[in-house]
C-alpha cells in the first residue's frame, strides 16, 4: 500500500464534530487528508509492468482490496498492524480498535493498495525511492479465494463492515 490509511476517515469524524480530543495540529493534518487527497498517478503510472494488480482506497481497504481478490480468483492475508498509519491519526484516535476501523473500512485516502510478486520487489523499493512515497508491504496474496484479516500475533481481526456502501 502507498502512504498512509485512515486520515480521510478520521478527517471526516473531525468534520463532524468527533474527536474533540485530538491534538489541533492532527485534526488539521486530517481535515486536509479528506478535503484535499492526493491521488497516486504517478505511482499508478511506475506501477505498470510491476503490480499484477491495484486499485485506490476509495470505500476502504478490505472492501476495494476484496474486489481486486474477487476478480482475480485469489485470496489474501491482511496484516492489520503493518497497514501504515500516520503520526496525525495515532494522536488524534488512541485506541487499537478504533484506529484499525479508520485505517481497513474509512476509505477516502485515494492511496494504492497494489500486488506484487516476489520477484518485481527490487524494482518496487527502486520506484519508492525515486517517487519519495513510502510503500508498506501489508499481506500475502494466496492461491485460495477469501481474505483473512491477522494481527501481529496472527490472531483473526473481525470488523462490522468492510467498508462504505454506496446504496445504504
């Protein structure tokens, strides 16, 4: 994945009012991650002939990465605890839990979450560097269909919902 997940989510919570007890400086830092994202084309772009496949964190990782394991067959373990998470969103939510929902259902940060066989990573840290964007390896695409969601210890992580509904 590019950059970091979760601001959006959190910058949204600030516009409503949530998290008044957030630091002012992450508040702002997360107020602008909403209202002015930075979309990833050029890393779409250098991603070409490298990623088997990507797409944006629109309506949230778990949800838009589940459409990238569905269309092609696969499945995947998530690695919850390396999904980056900027200093701004560590101040402005404490709690394990909360932040986790932010950072795999928020959606809104318009970063990549992208795959890449073992093989492309050379050529994967050579465009980080050259970009100035900070990629995070977060899971391991598996032959069989599903997504398992594991913390640091590789216990099972359970969320409500896997991201925002359009038709809710």
């Amino acid at each position: 994945a590019s950059g970091s997940l979760g601001d959006a989510a959190a910058g949204l919570r600030v516009a409503r009012g949530g998290l008044a007890a957030a630091p002012a400086a992450a508040a702002r830092t997360l107020r602008t991650r909403l209202d002015r994202p930075e979309p990833r084309v050029a890393l779409g772009l250098a991603l070409r002939g490298v990623a088997s496949a990507a797409i944006d964190v629109s309506d949230g990782l778990v949800q838009d990465l589940g459409h990238v394991l569905r269309a092609s067959g696969v499945g995947a373990v998530l690695e919850v605890d390396a999904v980056p998470a900027s200093r701004a969103l560590r101040a402005a939510v404490g709690g394990t839990a909360a932040r986790r929902r932010l950072q795999l259902a928020g959606g809104d940060d318009y970063e990549l979450c992208f795959t890449v066989p073992p093989r492309r990573e050379p050529r994967l840290a050579a465009i980080a560097r050259r970009l100035r964007l900070p990629l995070t390896r977060i899971g391991t695409v598996l032959p069989t269909p599903g997504l398992a969601l594991l913390d640091a210890r590789a216990r099972p992580v359970h969320l409500r919902r896997a991201g925002y509904d359009h038709f809710a």
